[in-house]
C-alpha cells in the first residue's frame, strides 16, 4: 500500500490496508475482538472507517452508533499521548468524542496521565470460551446442547466443510434467506450487520479468514467465519443457521471449533449488545471470562 495521509488526513479503508494493520496487530496481540483485520473490514462501510499515520502510530477513525470516536492506537510507544492527540482534535472539531475499544490495562496507562478518563462499557464485553468446552461440551450443563446436536445428527442428512470459493454465492444466498426471515424484526443493527456479513463474504478470499458450511439434503443451511485473533485465540466473526432446522446451531458452533479452529486454546464469540436473548445464548455455552473494554475521554 501507499503511504499513509498524516493526522489529520484520512483516507477510506481498504484492503490494501491490511498488511500495514496486521502487522500492528500482530504486535500487540489485541484480546479485544474489534481489533482484528477481517472485523474491522467487514464493518468499514457500516462504521465509515478511515485511517491516518499519527506519528508513526496508526489511526482508524469510526462511526459507532452514530457518534465518531476512534479505535485505539496501534504500533504507538506512547499510547496515551496519541489518545490525547485524537481526542483533543475531535474537540477542536466540536466534538466530545471517545477512543473506543480499550483494555482495562490500556485504559488504566491512558488515565494515569491524569487528563484522561475511562468508562466501562458492559453491554460490549466480548465472550471468551475454552475451545474444548465447545468442542466436547463436558458435564451436565451442557446435556442441552448435546441433546439437540445429537437430534440433528440423527434426524437430517448433512455434510460439513470448509467454505470453498466457489461454493460463496450459495453462502451468500443462504445470509438473503436468513435476513429476509429476520427483516422485519426490530433487533437494532440487525441491517447494519447484514450488510458487514455481505462485505466479508463478498471479500472473503482477500481477508484473513477461514470458515464453514453445514448443508442439510445439499443446500447450505448455515456457515461460520473465523479468524485469528491473537496467537491463542480464535476469533468467531459470523454465525448463522436456519432457526427452523433444531439443533443446527448447536452443531454449527461444535463442528466450527471442532474441525476449523481446534489448535487454538481460546474462542471469542464477541458480545452481545445488551440484547437479552444474545446475551442468554451467550452465557448458556458458560465462558470462561469476559475481556472488559473501555471508552477514553476528555476530562471535562
């Protein structure tokens, strides 16, 4: 890629992007799920991300939620000084505005300097799982969960495999069926969502990714995303399964962790949103803990 416009001149994200992106990330191995290549870029038409060079450090500019705030600094000796920068230019600007995405260690470096303050944001906390847990669902708490893998197994005739690139119009296919079911549901983000899985797939085979397809009597009828997040962790990007098929969801999120990311340690399946029922389906897989994060802003 080209060199990068300097702070503060941004240019649009692309995927020219990555090697730049993924090289600072591989640096500070990120537990955060924002923080990843293919999730950024998926969400880069939704959020408007942008990116800049702030003194060597590297700047992503969002929109979240209709609000513009910032991604943590990435490949910065001195983070909270480049936190400091961005904010005190979003003011300038007429802007409150808040670096998102934050770690509670990350955070508790940019407050130390006094002129900074961080709030936790709860509904935001992304999920983290042992991947065996997932994978072998030990013990009575998960009987559930292998009772309607069990009923799926036995009941339809399906085939898992790993997403072939010519097997994406028909993954591409299935997400219109699956949104078009859920169209009219007043699920917040559920349009913007939908057109983030569309920009993964319809890039898919420029992103660091890997996924799968269950197809039941040979039609695709659910797929996973997944990439690395760091070098433990298996980020889990798009989940999606016909709701009418029972047990197809259960089988999706064991056969994924079983078949595609089983040579990591770890499973972060993102947040919830606040939204009650993710966040029942969340915690009913039992995860291990959560990772924290943390918006940063102005003093007052």
């Amino acid at each position: 890629m080209g060199q990068l416009p300097a702070f503060p001149d941004f240019a649009p994200l692309d995927v020219s992007h990555r090697d730049s992106i993924e090289g600072a990330l591989a640096t500070e191995q990120s537990e955060v799920s924002e923080l990843n290549f293919a999730e950024i870029f998926a969400w880069h038409e939704v959020r408007q991300t942008q990116i800049s060079d702030l003194d060597g450090a590297l700047c992503l500019f969002i929109t979240r939620h209709g609000k513009r705030c910032f991604y943590p600094p990435l490949r910065t000796c001195e983070p909270a000084a480049a936190v400091r920068s961005m904010l005190l230019w979003l003011r300038e600007q007429g802007e409150e505005g808040f670096v998102y995405g934050l770690t509670g260690r990350q955070a508790a470096v940019a407050v130390a300097t006094g002129d900074l303050v961080a709030d936790e944001d709860p509904d935001n906390a992304d999920y983290v799982y042992r991947i065996q847990d997932l994978i072998h669902l030990p013990g009575r708490k998960y009987d559930g969960k292998r009772n309607h893998i069990r009923n799926f197994v036995r009941s339809y005739d399906f085939a898992y495999a790993e997403i072939d690139p010519s097997a994406l119009p028909e993954v591409v296919d299935f997400q219109r069926r699956w949104f078009a079911a859920r169209g009219r549901s007043d699920l917040p983000g559920l349009a913007a969502e939908d057109q983030a899985v569309h920009d993964l797939l319809r890039h898919y085979q420029d992103l660091p990714v890997t996924g799968a397809t269950i197809r039941v009597d040979g039609r695709i009828e659910a797929f996973a995303i997944g990439s690395q997040l760091n070098q433990d962790t298996a980020l889990v990007i798009a989940e999606k399964a016909n709701s009418e098929i029972r047990g197809l969801y259960q089988a999706m999120n064991q056969m994924f962790c079983e078949n595609t990311l089983s040579a990591y340690a770890w499973v972060n399946r993102e947040q919830d949103a606040g939204d009650v029922g993710l966040r029942r389906a969340k915690l009913s897989y039992y995860p291990h803990h959560m990772v924290a994060k943390y918006r940063v802003r102005l003093a007052r």
